[in-house]
C-alpha cells in the first residue's frame, strides 16, 4: 500500500487533501508537467501547485493551445501527458485539438475541473456532463464522484491511454474532490504498463510472407506505428529483403520511413485517382501500421483496385480490415514482429531494390532541379525555401509541419525526416496545432532543435501559443509562410471546376485588408520577430534564430498566386 505522504509544511500523520492526492498519483506514474488553463473549479489544483516541486503547471492563453501542447508532449515522449481543462467551456474549446490528439493516438490524461458533487443537479454555471462530452473522443471518460474514487480513476485512465492503442483518456474532477481530506486508510494503489512489444500470430506471419514471396511488385506503406515502435531499421530490411518503395501514409504525420534511406519513396497522394494510379502499378500492398487510406475528399474513386491484395500489420486490430480486406492480417508491434516476416521472404525480392532505389533517386534530383530553377522567383516560392530549410536544419531537430499548399508533398523530400521522432504533423487535419505542439515538444526536448513550418493562417488559430513561448524561454523558430490566404481552399475550389473557376474569384479564402502584421503579433506575444522577402534574409533569418536560445517568429512572405 502506497501511504499518504503528509502535506508539504505539516506534521506526518495528518490528513492530505484531494488536490495534493492527485498529483502524488500523477508523479508516481511519471508525470512530470500539467498543461492548463485554469477557472473557479481548477482553483483548488492552482493552489496545490504553489507548493509542489516535482511536476510543473504550463499555462496556456486558451484551451486550443493547452490540448495542442499536451499532444505535442505526448506524441514526443510516448509517455503520459496531463492537461487541466476549465469546466464545459474549457472543454468545449479544445475539442478540435483533442480530436486531432485522437487520432494520433496520443497518450493524454485530459482532466477538467467540475462544478462540486453537491451542487450539480442545480446545472450551476460553467457545468455540464463533461464526461458525455469527451466520450467520442476519448478512449475511456469518467467523472470521479468522491476522492475515495480517484486513485484507481487515475491509475486506470493512465493504462488505458497508454496501452495499443494509445490515446487520450478523459476525467472530470470536481472542486470537492480536490479539497476533500483523506489520511492513510485511502490506498493510492500502483501503476499498470502493459508490455507493448506483442509478437503477431505466427500463421499469419507465414500467410504474409507466401504473399509477399508470390508478388512481383509490393509496395509498403508505412505508418505512425512504425516511428512509434522504433521499427525504422527493422522496415528498411524488409523493404531491401522484397525489394519494395516505401510510402509514408497519406496524412503523414510521423517520419514513419527514413527519408535519406534509398527506398523512400514519400507520402502517397490524399486523392484517391492518383492514388488508384499508384497502387495499379503494384500487386500487393503491404501496410506496416498506416492508416488505409484516409481519403480527405469523396472522389468517387476507390484508392484499391477490386482483389488487390494487402498485408497489414498494425497494433490496432481496429485499423486492420477496416477498408479493405487484409489477406494476410497481423496484430502486433512491428519492432517485435517484422523480423520473422523479414526472415521467413528469404531476400525473395533483393534483386529489384537497386532498380527501384535508382528510379526514386532521378525523382529526387528532378524535384531538386525544380526547386533551383525557382530559387530566383520574387515573391519566394516555397520550394526553394524549403530546400534551403532543409540545408541549414540541425541533424538532432524536430519539424512540426503544418504547412497546406506550401508543403503537400515536396516538403518531406526538400527538408530531411530522419530520425523516427524528427518530425510530426497534420495527423487530425484540424489546423492551428503546430505551434502548441512545438511548445509541447520543446518542453520534452530542452535540448534539441525545434522548428515550426506553418502557413499564415493555420498559425492564426492558435497564435496565443507564442507567449506561452515567450514566458517559458522555449527556443522554438516558428517559420510562417504568408501568402495572405487559405491558397490550399481556393486550389481545391478551383478544382471542384464552379463559379469560383470561372470567375477566378474566391469568397472568405484571402487574409488581406487589412493584412495580419506577424511583426506586430511577434511583438505583442513576446517573442522576436522577423521578415524575409529573399532566400539571403530567409538563410540569416533562421541561422540567427537557431543560435539564439529564445523563440523567433520567421514570417517569409511567399508567392499568392493560386
Ligand atoms: C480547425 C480547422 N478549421 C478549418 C479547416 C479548413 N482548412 C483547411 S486548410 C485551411 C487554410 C490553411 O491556410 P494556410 O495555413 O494559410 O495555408 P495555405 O493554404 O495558404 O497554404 C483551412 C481553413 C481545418 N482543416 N481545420
Ligand atoms: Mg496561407
């Protein structure tokens, strides 16, 4: 039995309140940092804080910028992460960055202060049934009724957001719980990890690999599990022993596949003709945790062809046939389980890779060729911003990419993604989470790198995480391409061939009149800020804000046409 510890400043043996509980149960399963912003229902929690020195309280200026940090966090350390919402509203207001969280499989313990038991039924201000609420969106959601309730409400929902597949676990934690008194009758009881390394079933490991020593040209796909297992060499020795491409999945949001390595192939297309064209030059899919395949319009194409044959691996027996029919279907963890695949193909298809390694590398060099032809446009294009980015990015970085039409699918080639947590982004497609999450993973990697690429108005959705920056010393370089405009709504709207179209003329899709003032908006958050017109400012511009050891907003201003 864990004893209660005595309040910090009293006598042993005294009873402990609520609020100190609950962050001794958060420090014993290994929490170390609560992202909120607080109300009347967190006071109680606000005010444990001023005392406790093994977990720290980051502020953020809305409940957008709270959650976004907490999946940063989450997302960089695989471990735990908390936040501390305000009540319905609180809650109401992260919902969008929670869903992105969800569907990244970010591992949050996202808490609210509730309205005390004894007046809910009165439906007092700010209440609601938070726990309905969050319960879409969360793997678990509960409300703890009585202190007695929250040590095994805690240790629950920590396992459950921790445990394949990972996620955000939701608890609603009213006042009178956290100042309730409790001595040592109250067991904290103990956390729970389950093992994640799961080795895939044996018979259907063999079934993949008769399939894949019968096709003539697999193709793999590779997905967020694969970064999140550490699979990196493990994949790239099955993709050598085939000799296959290896596509990141289609909302790519971890490097899931090592972009320097020779059988990067980078993301497939979102949009399911290009992506038909891909997959009919490939007679058998071999997904490694990817998500298939996230359509982010209807098109009234199907991404598979009728009897294409497909592999999957993922941890989430979810993901697995959810689509299309897995011939040969494997949960487990890929680290632990694509060794014995790998084994069991023999090399079957090693003579292809060189071929296939060749093709991609004269694609590389061609979009290389393309960006050097643009490096002279005025204003900036943004693939020569991006190829110059990559040159001067440190090795040990971390990008977080938020960047729509200026990035689709150049930017993973022009600025490298190595390492398996160098690089996160757009998981949730809600916009406005860049640069929380980089607040979130420059609080998990003090000493590394961390770049932001956004546009100009995915940054407006969450602007206010520049102070949090600012209050912190997070070093972040936060680099935003304005071209004044959601330019990726009108491309698509122009696409849809309407009005628009015709008239090229776009409604609701400009930033302009007046024009957003990023120098201003660095100002005014804290944080330097400075404007680069030119590859020379854009190279000054961020070599001088990596050296600086303090935050840097990098507005480039960049070619609006559509
Ligand atoms: C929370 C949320 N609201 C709205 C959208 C719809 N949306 C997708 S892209 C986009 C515009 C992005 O603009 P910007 O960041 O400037 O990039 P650009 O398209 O100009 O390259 C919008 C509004 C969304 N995905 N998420
Ligand atoms: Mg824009």
């Amino acid at each position: 039995m864990m004893a209660i510890s005595p309040e910090p400043g009293y006598p042993a043996g005294m009873k402990r309140a609520g609020k100190h509980i609950f962050l001794d149960l958060l420090h014993s399963e290994g929490v170390d940092v609560i992202f909120g912003n607080p109300g009347t229902t967190e006071l109680p929690l606000l005010d444990a804080f001023v005392v406790e020195d093994r977990l720290r309280y980051i502020l953020g200026l809305n409940e957008v910028v709270v959650m976004g940090m907490a999946d940063g966090y989450a997302q960089a350390t695989g471990r735990l992460a908390v936040c501390n919402l305000h009540a319905a509203p609180g809650l109401g207001n992260a919902m969008g960055m929670l869903y992105n969280a969800a569907r990244a499989g970010a591992p949050i313990l996202v808490t609210a202060g509730q309205q005390d038991m004894s007046i809910r039924l009165t439906e007092p201000l700010l209440w609601d049934d938070l726990a309905t609420m969050a319960r879409p969106l969360c793997k678990w959601s509960f409300e703890v009724a009585s202190l007695a309730e929250l040590p095994r409400a805690v240790r629950r929902a920590a396992k459950v957001a921790l445990t394949a597949p990972t996620g955000p676990v939701f608890l609603s934690i009213p006042g009178d719980v956290l100042t309730a008194m409790a001595g040592d009758e109250l067991d904290l009881l103990a956390p729970t990890r389950i093992g994640p390394r799961l080795r895939g079933d044996a018979d259907a490991i063999a079934a993949a690999a008769a399939l894949i020593r019968a096709s003539t040209a697999p193709v793999i796909f590779a997905g967020d599990h694969v970064a999140r297992s550490g699979a990196h060499d493990e994949l790239a020795a099955l993709a050598e022993a085939i000799g296959a491409p290896v596509y990141l999945e289609g909302m790519a949001n971890t490097a899931a596949f090592p972009s320097n390595h020779r059988l990067y192939a980078g993301t497939v297309a979102r949009m399911t003709p290009a992506l038909r064209a891909l997959m009919e030059q490939h007679d058998l899919l071999i997904s490694i945790g990817a998500d298939l395949l996230t359509q982010s319009q209807a098109t009234g194409v199907e991404a598979l062809a009728p009897g294409t044959k497909v592999v999957h691996l993922d941890d989430e027996p979810w993901q697995i046939g959810k689509n299309f029919a897995a011939t040969a279907a494997i949960q487990g963890d890929a680290r632990a389980t694509l060794p014995e695949l790998t084994a069991l193909v023999a090399d079957c298809g090693a003579h292809r890779s060189t071929a296939i390694a060749a093709g991609l590398a004269a694609k590389k060099a061609a979009l290389f060729a393309r960006a050097d032809a643009m490096a002279g446009d005025l204003p900036l294009q943004p693939m020569p911003v991006l190829k110059l980015i990559g040159e001067l990015l440190p090795d040990n970085a971390i990008v977080i990419e938020e960047l729509l039409s200026s990035g689709m699918n150049t930017v993973r080639h022009l600025v490298p993604a190595v390492a398996p947590d160098s690089w996160f982004g757009m998981r949730g497609g809600g916009i406005g989470v860049a640069i929380p999450q980089a607040a979130g993973i420059q609080l998990a990697h003090p000493d590394r790198p961390v770049v932001v690429l956004s546009g100009d108005g995915s940054a407006l959705y969450s602007i206010a995480a520049l102070w949090t920056l600012a209050h912190y010393k997070l070093p972040v370089v936060t680099v935003i391409f304005n071209n004044q405009s959601y330019r990726i709504l009108k491309q698509r709207t122009r696409a849809i061939g309407g009005h628009s179209a015709e008239a090229d003329s776009f409604v609701a899709m400009d930033l302009q009149d007046p024009a957003i003032d990023f120098m201003a908006m660095a100002k005014a958050h804290g944080v330097a800020g400075v404007r680069a017109e030119t590859l020379d400012a854009v190279r000054t511009a961020f070599t001088t804000a990596l050296a600086a050891g303090t935050p840097t907003l990098i507005e480039i201003i960049v070619d609006r046409e559509v």
